[in-house]
C-alpha cells in the first residue's frame, strides 16, 4: 500500500470536489470536505484494482511534486491557498 496525495478544492456553486492527481480521472464531489474524499477515496480504490485502459499503477508523488506540475493544477482552477491536502493510504 501507497500514501497518496488527495487535494480538494472549494466549488464555487458550493461543495467540495476531491482530487487524486496521480490516478488519472479520479476525483469526486460532495457536499462538504468529507464527503468528497470519502467518495474520491472509494473511486480511488477501485481505480487501483482496475486501472482504466490498463495504465500502469503510478507511484505517488509528494505535494510539492504535485504543486510543481502547474499544468494539472490549472486545467482544475487550483487555488492552493483554499485547498485542503489529505494523504490517504490506498
């Protein structure tokens, strides 16, 4: 088992969503915080058994690898500074 790097960012329509920026795709909504990592933690899991299209597993990366990749970051709208991180053993 990993420690992966969970980011979840505000909505502006209200909500949460939840990001796993190292599995591709993963990610969830949810009414508060909570409820978007719980959700994206579930997606998460099943994207490890059954990596869609047969990626490869990817190792994960430590938040200031995920803060460096910009790219990811703004195709979300990320504002790091209302950001909450979480790492979460999968």
């Amino acid at each position: 088992m990993h420690h992966y790097v969970a980011v979840l960012v505000p909505l502006q329509i209200g909500g949460w969503r939840a990001y796993f920026p190292d599995l591709i795709g993963c990610g969830r909504e949810g009414d508060d915080a909570d409820a978007a990592l719980e959700s994206a933690t579930q997606a998460a899991k099943d994207w490890l058994a059954q990596p869609p299209n047969k990626q490869v597993v990817p190792l994960p990366r430590n938040i200031d690898q995920i803060r460096a990749d910009k790219g990811w970051a703004d195709q979300r709208l990320v504002n790091w500074s209302k950001a909450i991180i979480r790492t979460v053993q999968l």
